[in-house]
C-alpha cells in the first residue's frame, strides 16, 4: 500500500501524487516507465504507465485507471496542486498522455529524476502535506471515536466483523464522518481530509510520530461480510479500501509498552479479533499494510510469534521475518493462518467459529512463554 495523497480538482478529477520511491519495481519500457500499480495494488503486471518527461502518468488496469503524478518529476506541478488555496482552485496543470521527450536509450533510472534541487523542493512539500494531516486526524481523535460511539454504521460495520465496539474504542478506533470534516474552520483542512471521509481511523505507531491508517465504509451495507465490500470497492471511480499516511507504522501500543513476547498478525481487524478473545493488546502487533522495522523491536521483545496470512506473501514474508529477527537473537515462531477453507485472516476465522477459528494461534502462543 503506497503512501500518497489524493487531491481531487475542481472539475472532480482524482489524482494520486506520489514519490518516486513508492514506484514498484520501475522499468524503462520505450519512451515510458513501467511499474507495478501501487494504487490497486497489482503484482502480476507492470501496468501503470509514466511519461518521465512530464512526470503523469496512468493505469491501464481497467478496475482502476488511476491518473497518476510522480512528485519529483514534475515538481512544478506537485506545488501547483499540492501548494496555497488560491492555486488548488485553478485548473489543473496539463498531464499529457504522449511523452515530450524521448528516453528510450536511458541507461538507469537517474535519467528519470530531476535535479537534486528539484526533487528537494517536490519533497517538502510533499512533507508539509503529510505533517498536516497526521497533525489534523491526531487533534480530532476524541471527536472521532464520539462519533464512532454514535454510529449505527460504524457499530454495524464492527458487529459484522465480530469486533466489540469497547474493544475498538480501548485501540482508539474512531471514525471520520463528512460532518466533522464539514466542521473544520479552513478550507485547506477540510480539502486535506476529504480523502479519510467515512472512514474507520486506526492509530499507529511508527519510530518517529504516530501515523494512521483508515478503511472506508463507503458502499456497505449492514450483513455485508468483508469480501462482498471488497468486490464492490474494485469497481472503478470507488474509493481506496485502504489509505495511510506517511510515514504510518504498527497498530499497536506504543514501542516501550509492549510485551516481552509478541504475536506479529498483518491486519488492524486481526489484532481487534486476537484482543475480543482475550489476549491484551501490550500483546499483539499489526503490521499493518508495513513492512516490519525491526530498529522498531525495543530490545526488551525476545519472543516473536508470526501469525502472518498462508498465501504466499505471507510465507515469504514470514520466511524473511524469522530469519531477520533470529539474527537479532530474539526467539522466533510461526504459526500461519490454515488454508482449512475457515477463514483467509484470523479476522474472518474468528467471525465464522469464534474462539476456535483462533485455536492453532492460541496454541502457538502458549509455547512462546
């Protein structure tokens, strides 16, 4: 999942802006760059397509055909969007579907870039965006989990998921109604958070700051399960189920609270699932959508158990975890998630059998101790 940010014009285009670095993969391909689609998430195809030129680019899955801007490409266009009030109500800077100049014989990516000066300016204000918002969803967490006490679609949307509201509250879920965003008093907020609208806001926990990460309730009804909701968010013009900020982190208690023995899980509903069973949340860490930083571990961790999902990201990811966290001397187990027919997360095993959807974790982490 990239960290990008969404900015929609005045004619109700969307466009994703995003860095450089958050390019999967990228690849001369002619005149064009071809990386894996972060916004949809692709890894079978190389299907978004940048013009290094002029920095837009587009996806030519047809789920998603998200219009796409790499900062540091085209600085002047980031600022132009991303920049003062006055400059988000003017039209939009051209985004040409052809490239204006040819690459086809750039050697390596450095042919791509601008000049380091450039990239510098995209960066900061690429990074006044994202200080801003974190700033923004952090000063409105009480007002959201008020809000999230008072809605029967957010209450709903939890029942279904078999996640206790208090346990969700105790986690500092909330959630971002558009009449909260409505309530801001500038312009400029209200346009920064109109990306994280109807959305479930989690709290994580990253080396630096705190971050979040939200799961849109657009298009669910009350008795739809979670696979039905993800169907229906893939058709195209719909919401992102997932956005973050940047940087994001870990769902969980803060570095210095956790337990000495850990249960590693990969979503923000597993850990809910996992602490509705019983277990305490000093326990239990979701990655996230985040790769593990192990400088993240405090020292004091010495047990690990990843419970990480039985496809085959999960077990490479886990294959890598474990021989990461071995080199730092910390005892490590897996325990992944059975491909029984009961569940693909331990979310959805708890929904379906409670308690003993959950039994091979619960058993795996009885041996950590």
């Amino acid at each position: 999942m990239a960290d990008m940010i969404t900015i929609f014009t005045r004619r109700g285009k969307r466009i994703e802006i995003l860095s450089e670095r958050e390019l999967p993969r990228p690849r001369l391909a002619g005149s064009r760059v071809r990386a894996f689609c972060p916004i949809h998430g692709s890894d079978h195809q190389r299907s978004l397509s940048i013009d290094p030129a002029s920095g837009w680019g587009y996806c030519f899955n047809a789920a998603c055909q998200a219009r796409v801007l790499i900062a540091e490409w085209n600085p002047s266009a980031a600022h132009h969007l991303l920049g003062t009030d006055s400059s988000l109500r003017r039209e939009q800077p051209a985004d040409p579907e052809e490239p204006t100049a040819s690459w086809a014989t750039a050697p390596s990516y450095t042919h791509w870039r601008s000049q380091p000066a450039t990239r510098s300016r995209a960066s900061s204000v690429l990074r006044h965006w994202q200080e801003e918002e974190r700033r923004l969803l952090r000063a409105l967490e009480p007002i959201m989990q008020e809000a999230l006490q008072s809605s029967s679609l957010g209450r709903a949307y939890l029942y279904q998921r078999a996640i206790p509201l208090e346990t969700a509250l105790a986690s500092g879920v909330g959630l971002l109604t558009p009449a909260i965003i409505a309530r801001l008093p500038r312009a400029r907020q209200r346009r920064l958070l109109q990306r994280w609208s109807e959305r479930l806001i989690f709290p994580l926990q990253s080396e630096s700051t705190k971050g979040y990460i939200g799961r849109t309730l657009a298009g669910w009804q009350p008795g739809m399960d979670e696979n039905e909701h993800k169907q229906l968010l893939e058709y195209p013009g719909r919401p992102q189920r997932w956005i973050k900020t940047n940087p994001a982190g870990c769902f969980s208690l803060p570095r210095k609270e956790l337990a000495p023995q850990l249960i590693v899980v990969e979503g923000t509903f597993d850990r809910l699932a996992l602490m509705a069973a019983g277990l305490r949340a000093e326990e239990v860490v979701a990655l996230a959508g985040t790769a593990l930083p192990l400088s993240w571990l405090p020292a004091h961790v010495r047990r690990v158990l990843l419970a990480l999902d039985g496809d085959e990201g999960g077990r490479e990811a886990t294959a890598r975890l474990s021989a990461q966290l071995r080199g730092q001397g910390r005892a490590v187990s897996r325990c992944l998630i059975p491909l029984d027919g009961q569940g693909k997360d331990w979310n959805e095993r708890w929904r379906l059998s409670g308690r003993a959807g959950l039994q091979p974790l619960l058993n795996s982490y009885r041996c950590l101790y």
